[in-house]
C-alpha cells in the first residue's frame, strides 16, 4: 500500500493541538479562573461531562474509567459534579450562549434516571443553553434500560453515540464485550421511539481475533439499524500506559496490512450503501448535518472528533475532562480522588493547560483543516495569522518528503491528498507539528 513505512508509526489523533501529552502545570486554577471571567457575554460554548465509570472493563478501552460494581462511588462522583458546574459558572462574568452538550465517559448512562436528568437541569439553571442546543451522549447499550431511555428524552437528549466495536463473537470474547445484535437494535428502536432519532455508531478495526469478513458482517448488521453517522477506529495498543490491555494478546492483533485492508473493507461499504466519507474516520448520510459542514468547508474537529460545533469555547466538567478557551487549554485533575478534593475545598480542579501562543494557533488551524479536509490552503491560513511563516520552514520540508512519497501534491499553496493516502491524514498532519515526540507511545498508529 502506499506509504506502507509509516502504517506503524505512532502518531496523535489530533483532536487538539497541542495534544493533551504537552499540557502543564504551568495553566492553574487560578489561571482557568482568569480564562472564564474573561469570557464576553453570548460567548457561543459547549459543555462536557466526564463520567468515568463502567460495569465492566472492556480490555481494547483508552479512555480514562474505573469499574464501579455498586453504586456508591457513582453517588458521591456525582454530587462532586453537581458541587463544580455552580464553581465554574460563578467565576462568569457574563452569561454565555451553550450549544452544545456532551457525555462522555466511561458510561454516561451508569447513572440513575433521575439524577441524570437533575444533572441537566443543573446545568439549564447555571447556563443559558439555547433551545436546540444539540445535547448527546455517550451509550453502551448492553446497560441502557426502558426507564433511562425516557430520561434522556425527558432531559432533552437528541443525539445517542452507541459503542458497537464489533457483532464477532471471538472478538468479543477477545475484548471482553460481549454484545449481541438483537441487543443494540432493541435500544435503538426504544430511543427512537422516545424522540431520540439522531443515533451515531462507534465501530473499531484492529482488534484482536478481528478478520476482514467479520468487519464486513459488523458493518452489514450496522446498516440494517440505519444510523446517521458512523465513526471507525482503529484500535490502539497501549499496554504500558492501560493496564488492562495486557490482557491482549498481541499474537491475536491484526497487523499493519490488515489494518489497512479492515479500514478501507469498512470503509468501501459505508460509501457503497450511501454515507459520505469525511475526513479519517467518520461516515453520514448526506443529509447529515456533518457531511453537510463537510461539503460548505465548516467541519472542525475536537476531542469527541469531527464535529459540526463551532463553539467559542470549551468547557469540562468531571475528572480528567478537558476545556478549551481562547487563551488554550485546561485539563481537570486525572484522579478522581483528587478532583474530589479540589472542590470539596471550593476550588477548581484544574490538573494541569496549556497557554496557547501565535504560532501554536498558526500550527493548529493548519492541522485541523488537513485532518477535516484532506487539504489546507497554506497562504490562506497564514494570511489570518500575524506569524513570521519561516517558523513554518521544517514543516514545508517534511511536507516535500512526503510529496515524493505520492501521500500529498501541490495546487501551488495548496496540500492536498490524494484519496488512496486518506487514511495517512494523521501523517501529513503530523508535518505542522512542532510538538511532536516520536518517543511518545502512547499515539495509535498511522493507520
């Protein structure tokens, strides 16, 4: 395959930039405070909520989660949630205009009814969130229950992400996850009967046992539930930073030209039964309003993903999450034992940021247009950046190696990519990156 050398090379995900490995301690508390009280009024925002709890581990997962087999330490998470949305309104100095909201996790869903939909209200009573705002969250359907699909409806949810990876019995097995096609069409029909219709599914190639025919079958059992949007990843094996990964055999995992063949197997048959393809990962109905912000050039990308929300800024709620304001970034304390005792002390739990500067918002809109549109106008960017573009002579360098390896061409200012080299995005992305540590294991692989 094209550019075959770099399949194995590890590399961000670019859903920031910098990325998260560059944060420090440098952006505080008080630093985020200052951030927030600056922020204009009707300052278009978006709010996300960690939730870092599951039933269960499934051995593929990244993110940042523990196993709660009751429901105390969930209980008393919550109400630490419950105390940081009024800290973090009240350093406001003018209220803000919300858009969009957010639950990640771990399983959002792990919580009760009742208190999930208190939980919004809370955050109605402490923001002005605008009346289609777009409100989503995050499922697995092997624990999402008759009374909690009422509650998202009731709460306003109009957007359901549901984890499917794989329907392949010995993947499951192999990932500890199992669950079964009857189960995840039953919760779709039940949101969609509750008025949740925008369904989204997470799929994952490269995981251990996975062959391309049961790829293929995954994806045929996904289209028979006819979801809006499509995300395929591809898994990353980490097993020195999440410990539950060595659970993995690594004789089991796929490797680099497999991985290839899985995605564009995937990938082919999305495009087949009629989804648009949008940047590296991420499938829509045409009539999408994703594959539509695609075609009008206002995609954008953040740490769920590509995304049509051109928010203003970013707020994070919960340990580990992470905000971005004009200023840069800032992150909650990680341990949630920690971020606990932050805001039992009437504090705000910021871990660690980044403070952004000229060049690193030069850098950023450079990637963020080569990760979304597979090419970016190099002079038209720099012409809205007051920044000496010979800070941008190495990266032009690394882009004329890779010319010469067919990954990109040149339409004079223009980087393009053919799309035979789309799934090596991340590469020519990795090209304006002045942060970047190819030491740093913890990236998945190019492709």
């Amino acid at each position: 395959m094209q550019g075959a050398h770099y399949a194995d090379e590890r590399l961000p995900r670019y859903t920031s930039y910098p990325t998260a490995p560059h944060f420090n301690a440098g952006v505080d508390a008080a630093t985020y405070a200052g951030w927030l009280k600056a922020l204009p009024a009707g300052t278009t925002t978006s709010l996300y909520l960690h939730v870092p709890f599951c039933r269960s581990m499934c051995w593929y997962c990244g993110c940042h989660t523990t196993v709660a087999l009751r429901d105390g330490p969930i209980v008393d998470y919550l109400a630490v949630l419950r105390s940081e949305i009024p800290l973090v309104a009240g350093q406001l100095s003018a209220p803000l205009d919300v858009r969009h909201i957010h639950f990640g996790g771990g399983t959002p869903t792990i919580i009760e009814p009742q208190e999930f939909v208190a939980l919004v209200a809370l955050l109605r009573q402490h923001f002005a969130v605008h009346p289609q705002a777009e409100i989503a969250v995050e499922i697995d359907p092997r624990r999402l229950g008759i009374e909690m699909t009422a509650a998202l409806a009731a709460a306003g949810v109009n957007r359901a992400s549901l984890g499917v990876q794989s329907f392949d019995p010995a993947v499951q097995k192999a990932i500890n996850r199992i669950q079964s096609v009857e189960q995840t069409a039953s919760v779709v029909t039940g949101l969609r009967r509750a008025g949740i219709e925008e369904v989204s599914f997470d799929l994952i190639y490269g995981l251990p046992k996975q062959t391309l025919q049961s790829c293929r079958d995954t994806v045929e059992q996904c289209l028979a539930m006819r979801p809006d949007r499509f995300s395929i990843f591809g898994y990353a094996h980490v097993p020195e930073f999440k410990k539950h990964q060595r659970r993995i055999a690594v004789e089991d995992l796929p490797d680099g030209q497999a991985r290839h063949e899985q995605a564009e197997a995937m990938a082919q048959q999305l495009v087949a039964a009629g989804y648009v393809r949008i940047g590296l990962d991420h499938f829509a109905r045409p009539t999408d309003a994703m594959a539509q912000a695609l075609a009008q050039g206002r995609l954008h990308r953040n740490f769920q993903g590509y995304t049509t929300d051109r928010c203003e800024a970013l707020i994070g709620f919960g340990a580990s999450a992470i905000g971005r304001l004009p200023q840069g970034f800032v992150q909650n304390e990680v341990v949630i034992g920690r971020y606990a005792e932050r805001v039992a002390d009437g504090a705000l739990p910021t871990g660690k940021g980044y403070r952004l500067t000229a060049e690193d918002r030069l850098r950023a809109a450079l990637i963020e247009r080569v990760m979304c549109d597979l090419a970016v106008d190099i002079d038209a960017v720099c012409d809205e950046h007051p920044v000496d573009r010979g800070v941008l002579a190495p990266s032009l360098a690394k882009l004329e190696d890779l010319s010469r390896d067919g990954l990109i061409r040149f339409d004079g200012s223009r980087v393009l990519l053919p799309e035979d080299a789309r799934l090596f995005v991340r590469k020519v992305a990795s090209a304006f990156d002045a942060h970047l540590d190819q030491s740093q294991r913890q990236f998945s692989r190019a492709v």
